[in-house]
C-alpha cells in the first residue's frame, strides 16, 4: 500500500508492538504527531513537560518491562534535549529508541531553523544512529534500530528522519516483528569448561551480579547457580534485584557505598564469579588491590568487558543466561558450609546502621519497603537517597530498581517512574528523590497529574546536595562550596500548583500514615520528608582505596580519638 513517511513510522511502531510512546512536539516532527492523532486509540503518547523527561520515561519503560522504550522529538533543542537520556540508557545499556526529525533535505548543511546535527551529536552515545532522507529506506531503517537497541548488548540508537521523508509517499509493506535471539554462537565448549574446572575447585566464591542477568533474564539461573555452588552473592547498583534481596546467601551491594561483608567477602574469596557486570571504579576502589586473592571468571555478551578494567583469569562470551544454564548442568555440590558461615559472621559483625532516633533516608527507604511490601517499582535520582535505595530496600526480583548507575544522572528519576507506570501499571511505583534532584525536573510532576498517572514521589530533603556535602566534609575540609539549598522554595506548595497531593513529614511517626494514605489514593502524590544536611551515607570506601578499606562512622570517630 502507499503511505507517507509518516505513517509508515506509525506502522513500524506497531509491527514492533510499541504501545506507548513518550514525546514532545514541534514544527519538524508535526507531520509523525499528525499521523500519530489517527492512531491514538493503539499508541499511547505521554506529553512530557520537557524532551529530556521523555527520554527518561522512555528508558523507565523500557527497563520495567525488558521492551524497547520510545521516545519522539522535534529538530534543533528537541533533539538536542534528548542527549543526557539517550546517554544514561546508553551507559546503563537500556534499549530506547530516540526519534527525532530534521529540516528537509534541501536545507540541511545550511544553518537553517532549528536544524542539529543530532547523529553527530549522539554518536558517541548511541549503539547506532541513522539520518533517513530517503522515504524508501524508512521502515527498515526503523526495524533495523529496533533490532539493534534489544539485541545483544542492548543500547539506545536514535532515528533521524528529514521533514520531506516524513510527507513523501512510498510502498510500504507491513512484516512480522523479527525474533530477538540471545548470543550462542560465541559460547564455546573450551571456555564452559574452563569456568566449570574453577567454580568446582574454589572453596571460597563470591558471586557478583550486574545488570546483564537482568538484561538477559537470569534470575533464576544465577538462584539456581548460587545455591548449588553454596555461594555468597554481590551485586552492583545496575544487578539489584537480579538476584532476591532476601535470600540468605545475598550479601548486599559491592563497592563505594557497599557492604562490610560484600567488600571484606570479595577481597577474601578464592573465585570471583563475575556475570553481566563490568567492574565500574564504583565497585572495584582500588583495582590494583581488587579481590587480590582470588581467580577472576567474567561472563558477559560484550568481550570488550574482558580486561578493561580489571585483569580477568577466564571468560564466557555470550547471553548471561545460557551460559549460565550450561554451567549449572555441570557444576558439582561441593560443601562450603565453613566459607558461607564466615560471610554470615561478617554479615552479623557488620550489619547496616542508622540512627533511628529521628527521621533518616534510611528509616524512610525501610518504611517503603515494609509498607509496599518488597513489591513496588522504585525509581531513584542521583546521591545519598539512591546509595540508602540500593542499601535498604530489598529487591526481590529483577526490573524492580531503576537509577541511573553509570551516568548518575540527576533528575532522572521522576520521568523514569512515568516510564515505569506505564509500562507495568499493577505495580505501585515510587520515585525516591533528593531535593537537588527534584528541582532538576521537578516539572514532569505536571506530566503526571496530566496524564494521571498515579506514582508517588518521595523528596529525602535535607536542604543541601546531600552527597557532594558528603565528600566536602570528609575530603574537603567542611567548605560548603554552593550546596546549600536552605532557600524559599516549597515543594508541597510547588507539586500541588501542579495539581498533585502533597504531604510535607517531618517525624518518624508520620510516615506511615502518609505512604499508605498515597498508595489508596492512585493518584499523583508528593511527599516532601525532611531530614538532617548532615546525614551521610555509610559503609564508605575512599576514592583510590581499595574496598577492604571501607569505614563507618564509628570507624572515623575511633580514627579521630
């Protein structure tokens, strides 16, 4: 049949099974949002306040539900606004397909209106990226960047498309959505037996899962693997939730803001089973000192992981989750009670502490918790309340935490959670927030109350940047160099002009009531908690330390005697 350009991304979207889209629109791109009005009753849009809210509802969505999150924008700043949330997918390895459209092609080169360079731009921050200027190679070029952004590695990879091909008309033809196959082909029987060999000779292992075992569905893969090796498990802030939370042999985070016994554990063990993780500076301190004592296997789809960062012993090529089935077909019990209670012992010498004489971020993050039972969606922004988020809520199952790990892009969380909503509406979905963050993006809050999309918002506001803060106490001596934010500005007052509920608490014992009141409600609700400027997160490890080096506060107390 003969469409327009326009129509034929529409087209395209449904092949894929697109149902929601997050955008915002402008003179470019008119002719997609004039096509897209005609199918509103099978595409979801989401109006954003914002571009960049977009592209992070778009990631949100995207890793909520393990489809491709899509998100529209115009030429020139439209495009432009979409680069710090193509980039923290791109980090976090989210596939998001960005599309945007250009001036037409007679015009580009010329500085006309509103015209970028967007591929250029997003080269570096893309998995691909694509200029269409001609209507007779969009639809594959659309089913290309589906494939790409899910397939392997995933990442986002952006669609610019130029004003005339969105209007001329060509043949389009409609196809099945092609099947995303995971990496096989690069698993070898060698390198499975090589790993098989260390993991039934180690008496000692730790496991640590990235966010690739959430990427590839390996959850219960690595569960099975982890119990039958009697192995202690790690995760970094991306694999939360990849391996139960609640499970006795999970240890808690590694890393920074890790736990003693994660830290202690791994620098202790005799085998690092490393699976869709890439040794982030966050996790490895010191890599000279990193888990010094042990044989390093490292599992990943992406080789370029091997030895980047970390020296490895072994490795496995491929999708997380089918190595993983072929080592738990061969790896033997071994008894390693001895080695599992020593990580306990840790696990009870150094649990984590806060104090629990006043309102905390912890205390608030616990409360959660308990009160949405381990069930909800919790997204996060970036510092403290993140580090609290990934330190005191336990995540039971995978596509339950997203945050922005490898980028840490404040003001992320908010359009995540919108993302998120949609993606998985029987799921509540909590947005955790620092005060900085929240006045990064604060406007999506009116996305919400737009659409009605029921998610709540929890302000951790100590009236600083919480975390750089932090680091200005410890290493800076104490010069509060522009992170005070003790001003005028009321967030109750802010979300309610935008027509949400809001709630400001200031005592322990009026959380509670609050959060439960603001889950009946289903709508959308802010909740402004107001806790100390000097709270700090703990355990810490040094920047240039090596994890076993990690300290409390008690730890800085005893030092300074």
């Amino acid at each position: 049949m003969q469409l327009n350009g326009s129509e034929i991304i529409i087209e395209c979207l449904k092949e894929q099974g697109v149902d929601t889209v997050f955008g915002y629109p402008g003179g470019a791109i008119l002719n997609v949002y004039d096509a897209l009005y005609k199918h509103s009753d099978e595409i979801t849009h989401i109006l954003t306040s914002h571009e960049q809210g977009a592209s992070h509802a778009a990631d949100g969505y995207a890793r909520a539900t393990g489809k491709v999150g899509v998100c529209f924008a115009t030429s020139g700043p439209g495009a432009t606004n979409l680069v710090t949330g193509i980039a923290t997918a791109y980090m976090d390895s989210i596939p998001v397909v960005a599309i945007t459209c250009n001036v037409t092609v007679p015009l580009l080169g010329k500085d006309s209106f509103q015209e970028i360079d967007i591929t250029g731009v997003t080269m570096p921050i893309t998995k691909h990226n694509y200029i269409v200027k001609d209507v007779t190679k969009l639809a594959d070029t659309i089913r290309k960047a589906f494939k790409i952004a899910a397939s392997g590695r995933p990442g986002p990879v952006l669609i610019d498309i130029t004003k005339d091909v969105t209007a001329n008309v060509t043949e389009y033809e409609r196809l099945e959505k092609e099947e995303i196959k995971p990496v096989t082909e690069t698993i070898t029987d060698a390198d499975i037996d090589r790993a098989v060999e260390m993991i039934n000779a180690s008496k000692k292992p730790f496991i640590f899962a990235g966010g690739g075992v959430i990427s590839s569905g390996a959850s219960e893969e690595l569960r099975e693997l982890a119990h039958k090796m009697n192995s202690p498990v790690t995760d970094s802030l991306m694999g939360k939730g990849g391996f139960s939370g609640e499970d006795d042999l999970y240890t808690g985070m590694l890393g920074m803001h890790g736990t003693k016994a994660s830290n202690f554990g791994v620098t202790e063990c005799d085998l690092l089973i490393v699976a869709g993780a890439r040794f982030s500076d966050r996790v490895t301190g010191n890599t000279s000192k990193f888990a010094k004592n042990a044989k390093i296997l490292q599992i990943d789809v992406d080789p370029a992981e091997f030895n980047k960062n970390v020296v490895i012993d072994a490795s496995v090529t491929g999708d997380v989750r089918e190595v993983l089935k072929r080592i738990n077909e061969r790896v033997e019990a071994v008894d390693r009670t001895e080695w599992v209670n020593h990580i306990k012992e840790l696990k009870a010498k150094y649990p984590l502490t806060y104090n629990e004489d006043k309102l905390t971020g912890p205390y608030i993050i616990e409360k959660v918790y308990e009160v949405t039972n381990g069930d909800a969606i919790i997204s996060t922004e970036v510092g403290q309340h993140q580090m609290w988020a990934a330190q005191y809520y336990k995540y039971k199952e995978p596509r339950t935490l997203l945050t922005s790990g490898g980028l840490g892009t404040m003001g992320y969380g908010l359009g995540a959670a919108i993302g998120a909503k949609m993606g998985r509406k029987d799921k509540v979905v909590v947005n955790i927030a620092g005060d900085g963050c929240f006045r990064m993006n604060m406007n999506e809050i009116a996305t919400a109350t737009r659409h009605n999309i029921p998610i709540i918002e929890i302000v951790v506001n100590n009236h600083v940047l919480g975390m750089v803060r932090q680091w200005q106490t410890l290493f800076y001596g104490e010069r509060y160099s522009q992170t005070v934010l003790n001003d005028a500005v009321d967030f109750v007052k802010v979300a309610e002009a935008m027509g949400a509920k809001a709630y400001r608490v200031t005592k322990k014992e009026e959380l509670e009531p609050v959060l439960k009141e603001a889950i009946s409600l289903n709508i959308p609700v802010l909740i402004d908690c107001y806790i100390g400027e000097d709270d700090k997160v703990f355990p810490m490890v040094a920047p240039g330390a090596p994890i076993s080096e990690a300290f409390e506060e008690k730890d800085l107390e005893e030092q300074n005697r």
